[in-house]
C-alpha cells in the first residue's frame, strides 16, 4: 500500500499501486460514495514514475507520500513532506493533459 495525499484538503489516503507506470483504478476519495454502478469505475490514475494522481471524476490531485523523494539535495535540514510545492514541471504537465 501507498499513502497519498489530497493536495487540496491534505486527506491521506492509502492505495494499493501494482504499476509502475500509470495506475487506473477507482479513486480512494470518490468511488466509496458514486452511484452503485459506477463505483467500479476507474475514473482516478495515478502516476508511480511522477508520484502524481489525478481523478477524473472529483478532479481532485493526490501526490505520493511513501515513495516521495526530493529532487534537489538538501543540505541544512531534513526533506520534508510538503504538499504543492514540490511538484515537478514534469508531473504538473502531466496533471495538465487530463
Ligand atoms: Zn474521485
């Protein structure tokens, strides 16, 4: 399992991500309360390579948590975990094509 984090309300989630490309399944924070019909849906992806995820239903952003890694070395003080601001352009385009 990986946790994962709502950009926008910091919820963490925990999904389970079987590949290491794009990962299309149902959507931790939507699908629980769709219409029986649609709850199987797999309207949310996530990105493992990028660390992004994105659904297409509540359009809400997730980011990694587990597997977050700086991208630049920091020297005086220990990476932490901060949502929004350590995106790359890489995953902010790839947020861009959905
Ligand atoms: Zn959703």
């Amino acid at each position: 399992m990986v946790k994962i984090v709502d950009l926008e309300t910091k919820t963490e989630y925990e999904v389970d991500l079987k590949s290491n490309g794009e990962n299309k399944q149902i959507c931790p924070k939507c699908s629980e309360s769709r219409k029986e019909k649609n709850k199987k849906l797999k309207c949310f992806s996530f990105n493992k390579q990028l660390n992004v995820g994105y659904c297409n239903h509540c359009t809400t952003r997730f980011a990694g948590k587990n597997d977050f890694k700086p991208t630049e070395k920091v020297v005086y003080k220990k990476p932490i975990w901060k949502t929004n601001t350590n995106l790359s352009d890489k995953a902010l385009r790839w947020f861009e094509q959905r």
